[in-house]
C-alpha cells in the first residue's frame, strides 16, 4: 500500500472557506453647536458633509453650529445636511461629532450606546465626565489619540502647525502696539537689521514658528534640551538656522537681543519653566513674549492665561500673548483641518461596517477609543483618575 502524507480525511472533498464580505453600514452623524467658551470650531464643512451624504450617510446639524466658522446653516443644508433648532434631536443621534469633549449636560442628552467623537483635553477633565460616560456605556474616541500609519498624531499636528505659523503672525501684529510696542515691522528691509526670535521647543509648533519667521526675513534661534529633535527641524527647514540646548547663558544673551520671544515647548505633564521672572525683566522694552504652551502650564514665568477678547498684557514692559486655544482664533482654516483628518475616518468606518469592525481593522483608530461601551480602555486616563480600566485589546481582537 502506497505511503501518502495525507490522511483519508484530508483526501476527501473540503468544504471550501471564504471571507464573509464585510456590510457596509449607514452612519447618522449629529453636530450640535458649541456651547464651550471661545470655540469657534465645528468638526466638519459643507463640503465633507456633502462627501458623506454622497455616500449614502445621514447628517443632522444644530442651526448656527458653523456660523463662528463662516459658514451658514444654507451651505450646509445644500449640502444635503438635516438643520433643526432642537439640540435635542441632535443629540439623539447615534453618532456625535463635537471639537469640545461633551458637557454634563449633553452628556445627560444623549442616548444609551452613542459613539462620541471629541477632543478629550485631559487636563480639564474632572472624574465626574467620565463616570457620567460609563452610566451611558458611551463609545468615546478623542482626536488626541488617533493615530496615523506612520505612527504621528494628525489631529494634533495639524492645529500645533497652525498655532506655530499663528504665534509668528500674532507676534507681528503686536510689533505694531503704538502704547507699548516698538512699531518695528516684522522682516529684514533692506538696511534695516532684522527682526530677532527665539523659539525654546522643537516640535511642530516649533518648527511651522521658525518656517514663518524665516520666511518674513528674521533671524531665528532655537532652543531645546533634545539634540535629536533640533536636528530633525534643521532637516525640515529650506536653511541652517541657530540651534542650542537650553543652557542659562546662551539663552539669556539670545533674549536680551530679540524681539520676540516663543514659547513652543510640551511637556508630558505640566510645562517646564524655562524662562524665569529675571531673565524677562533683561528683555529689550517693547519685546513680545507668545506663550503657545500656557494651556499646560507656559514656559515663561510671568506668563498669565488670557482670552480672544483680551489677550495681552503688559508685565515687566513685555507685551505677553498667552491665549491657550490659538487654532479657534483661525476657526475657518482649523475646522478646515479637522475636517479633512475626520471625513476619509468616517467613510472608513461606514465601508469596514461600523466602528467595531473599522477599530479592528485600524490599529490608530483603535488608539483613538478612549470608551468602549461604558468601559474605560485608556490606562493613562485610568491612572490620573483612579479609575478601573481595560485594554482594548483584550476586548476587541
């Protein structure tokens, strides 16, 4: 008898296995208006909304909601997008999509299951929020964590590009200040030396600050303790610019000569501070300071939170800007941007078949899942909060 590696039952006829074709699923997507103070955002355009209606999804949104954002209910109602006075209704929706994490309030609103998409901004959250989650078994993700194939956070690099290039704008605004100001024009004229900044950080604000700032002619000089991030900014610049660790003396005599002053450094708490009291009162009179991190904290010391109605003051005759949300300043080009990072997220969480099969398939949307059905999957957050968590990954494979 013929020696054969395959057993009888192997020989015979198998049925055959195939992929189950994944069901594409019907989004209905409700954007209420925000009710945070000074957000001008909303977290998709007309355009997205009409991408999306497109295809076959549903969109319901709170009259007024795009106003801050320069676009009226009309563009979006011709985009094919449900407008109704009732936060009510909007908030029944299965699918929320807000740029502000919910308030008690809302929370109380929505229904049973709803999957919330929001920043998170974890250093405002109270316990209180997410004990209000869990009570409604709540999905949650937050722009924050999503995250891209290489690996990056886009949600968080897009509005650090636009804080970067918006610090240098603002700073050249104030040069102006007829009271304190020098009303020097931000640049290099022709015979006119040039403007000086420091930048201490370099991450993307960092980086988009120094593209600005060289691209209006000013001498720039970086700061940071990270010799592998400064060499990955002169990398990313059309030039070599002046670089240095963080030592006392280098960046005392740098400030003394500027004329502005950038705060661009995160910390994974709170913000170093990096600039005492001392060294701000060596400036030259009329130097601007742009404190971007001050939403953790600030890298200058005599760095105060401000607003968008009032966001300067005068300390140590420095002009300080430290307004913690600059991207809301820009509303249209920031809701631009988010909306471009969450649109292609949401048709691909319709194609893959809704959000539990779309986070299997998606390891960076999966990070993005802060809430699974009323249960905390986020250790960080469980950390800070003392909060009983779960992986993720032990719940959705």
């Amino acid at each position: 008898m013929p020696i054969t590696p395959f057993s009888k039952q192997q020989l015979l006829p198998q049925e055959e296995k195939l992929e189950i074709a994944r069901h594409k699923s019907e989004l209905f997507i409700g954007i209420p208006k925000e009710t945070s103070y000074q957000e001008r955002r909303i977290c998709l355009t007309p355009d997205a909304v009409s991408s999306l209606v497109n295809h076959g999804h549903r969109v319901m949104l709170e009259s007024g909601a795009g106003e801050s954002s320069s676009y009226s209910d009309k563009e979006y109602s011709d985009a094919g997008a449900e407008v109704t006075q009732d936060p009510k209704k909007v908030f029944s929706c299965p699918m929320i999509l807000k740029v502000e994490p919910l308030t008690m309030s809302e929370i109380e609103m929505v229904n049973q299951g709803t999957i919330v998409i929001s920043a998170i901004q974890l250093k405002t959250r109270k316990k209180e929020y997410f004990t209000a989650l869990a009570k409604k078994k709540i999905t949650a993700l937050a722009f924050e964590f999503i995250k891209d194939e290489d690996g990056s956070y886009p949600a968080v690099k897009s509005l650090s590009e636009i804080a970067g290039t918006a610090s240098v704008l603002i700073a050249a605004e104030l040069m102006i200040n007829q009271q304190v100001g020098k009303g020097l024009l931000f640049g290099n004229i022709t015979g006119v030396p040039p403007t000086e900044v420091v930048i201490i950080g370099s991450g993307t604000v960092a980086e988009f600050a120094a593209k600005t700032a060289i691209g209006l002619g000013a001498n720039v000089k970086v700061f940071d303790n990270s010799i592998t991030k400064l060499r990955r900014l002169q990398n990313n610049l059309s030039q070599r610019i002046f670089t240095s660790t963080i030592q006392q003396k280098s960046l005392l005599k740098a400030l003394r000569r500027c004329d502005v002053a950038i705060g661009a450094m995160k910390g994974e708490d709170r913000t170093p501070v990096v600039v005492s009291e001392t060294m701000v009162e060596h400036m030259k009179r009329g130097a601007v300071i742009v404190d971007v991190c001050i939403d953790t904290g600030g890298c200058f010391e005599t760095s105060e939170i401000t607003t968008h109605e009032k966001p300067t003051f005068v300390k140590n005759n420095i002009i300080h800007y430290c307004v913690p949300n600059i991207p809301s300043r820009y509303s249209k080009t920031a809701s631009l941007s988010i909306s471009n990072i969450l649109s292609p997220y949401l048709i691909q969480i319709a194609e893959d078949g809704g959000l539990e099969s779309a986070i299997r398939c998606n390891r960076g949307l999966k990070n993005g899942v802060y809430f699974y059905h009323g249960i905390l999957t986020n250790k960080a957050i469980g950390d800070w909060f003392d909060l009983p968590n779960s992986d993720i990954n032990l719940i959705v494979f």
